[in-house]
C-alpha cells in the first residue's frame, strides 16, 4: 500500500487538523448528549427527535509554525507517525470485528 501525505510539497501551505477524538468521547460519555441519526432515504427508520444530538466538527489552521523556508509547515515525520497510529488502530479493529464473527459463524455451525 503507498500512502501520499498531499501538500507537504506546495509552498506556503498551513496545515489544519479536525478535532474528532474528543467530540466522540464527548457525545459518547453517558452524560453526555446522542449522537444525531440522518435519515438518507424515507425507508429508513425514523430516530426520535429527543434523543438527537448535533456534532459540529471543528476546524484548526495552525499558521504559527513553518517547517521550511518556502512558509509551508507540513512535519512530514508527523504526518507519518499519525498514519502509522491510525493504521494500527485500523488493524486492531478490523482483527476484533473478525475475531467476532469468526466466533459467530462457530456459534452458528455448532462448533466449539
């Protein structure tokens, strides 16, 4: 698999991260409020209205910091180390949900 880090090549270039992490633990903490369901099509079934919750992603430019002399401050080390957390997380996801229905197809057959 190749992966591309895109910009890290265009001058002037500041990055920006989306703050996600936090506002998932945040709407999935059992104080906290439910996340909205969208409905996409009308065969869908309706979620009620008191339990939806609004997510509004937020947006950081960081343009304090410039990594070369051409002002383009994209940390290609970074960038990399964030790829490879996320492709172990990826991973480690994918290995449960298999682990699991592995087990449930067992289950099914009547095998231990």
């Amino acid at each position: 698999m190749i992966e591309k880090i895109t910009n890290v090549n265009t001058p002037g270039f500041k990055k920006s991260e989306v703050v996600f992490e936090s506002l998932l633990a945040e709407q999935l903490t059992p104080t906290g409020k439910k996340l909205a369901m969208t409905r996409t099509q009308d065969k869908h079934f309706p979620m009620p209205s008191n339990e939806q919750g609004v997510v509004n992603p937020k947006i950081n430019m960081i343009s304090n910091t410039t990594m070369r002399t051409d002002g383009n401050n994209v940390d290609i080390d970074s960038e990399m180390a964030g790829l490879a957390k996320n492709n172990i997380y990826y991973n480690a996801a994918v290995r449960q949900i298999s682990d699991y229905f592995t087990s449930m197809k067992s289950v099914i057959a009547g095998q231990k």
